[in-house]
C-alpha cells in the first residue's frame, strides 16, 4: 500500500474514531487510498470520478481499507468476529457511513455525510479549496 493518506482537516476527528475502534476490534487499518483528484481513476476503474459526483474521496472525507485481523486480511466480503465489531463500532459513529456502494468486493469504504441537510454547500466549498490547493506527492 503506498499510497500517502491524505484527509481533510475536518474528517481527522472521524479517522481518530475509526482506529480507536480497530484498536477495540484488535485490527490494524490498512489504507489502500483516500483524497483522491477529480478524474483521477484507480487501477481497474473504467471511468474515474469527476465533481458532479460528489464522490468524498474529492474532499478528503473517505478512506478505502482493508482489515488486517488475526484471521488474515480482511476486504469488504470477508467475514469474521474482528471485521464484525469493527462494522458495529463504525455504525455506532454518527456521521460515518460505511459501505461499499460502487463495488461488489474489493477495499471497505468509509466516508462521512456532509449533506445530511440536504445542501451541497460546504461539499462544493471543500472541492474548491481541495481540488486547487492540495498536491499530492
């Protein structure tokens, strides 16, 4: 995994839940990618995400992991006690939403929710500053 992590300021309380619950879960988060730059596509992805999506990985409020676990790595179809409680830990977050919506197996997903109000604003405020602010290296 080598890609850099890279979140968004506001998302860093969030990532500070998550692996105080892979600490509780007895896992280690592997993070197999986070920010990511509009039309920036991954190994595979046949159409990469664009703004319109509003996907958070274009603000830096996703991470992909996977789960390394006493049983072994652990992706988004695995099933075990470890990966089980971190998913209840993870649901018990508000804001968090976990899932993997795009894909059928492959690397869990987990973002937080900025529009829970309904409003794009302060999604569309972060592109703005992250898209055109943030390099990556």
């Amino acid at each position: 995994m080598d890609y850099p992590v890279i979140i968004e300021e506001d998302f860093l309380p969030y990532v500070d839940d998550i692996n105080t619950i892979a600490s509780e879960c007895n896992v280690t988060v592997l993070v197999t990618h986070s920010y990511r730059k509009a039309n920036f596509g991954l190994n595979g992805q046949l159409r990469p995400p664009g703004r319109d999506e509003r996907t958070p990985h274009l603000i830096g409020h996703a991470i992909d992991m996977v789960l390394d676990t006493p049983s072994g790595i652990c992706d988004s179809q695995c099933t075990n006690p470890e990966k089980s409680c971190f998913f209840e830990g993870i649901q018990n977050i508000t804001g968090l939403e976990y899932g993997n919506g795009v894909f059928n197996d492959g690397p869990i997903h987990i973002a937080n929710n900025l529009w829970e109000n309904g409003s794009t604003q302060k999604w569309d405020d972060l592109y703005e500053k992250n898209q055109y602010n943030c390099i990556i290296p």
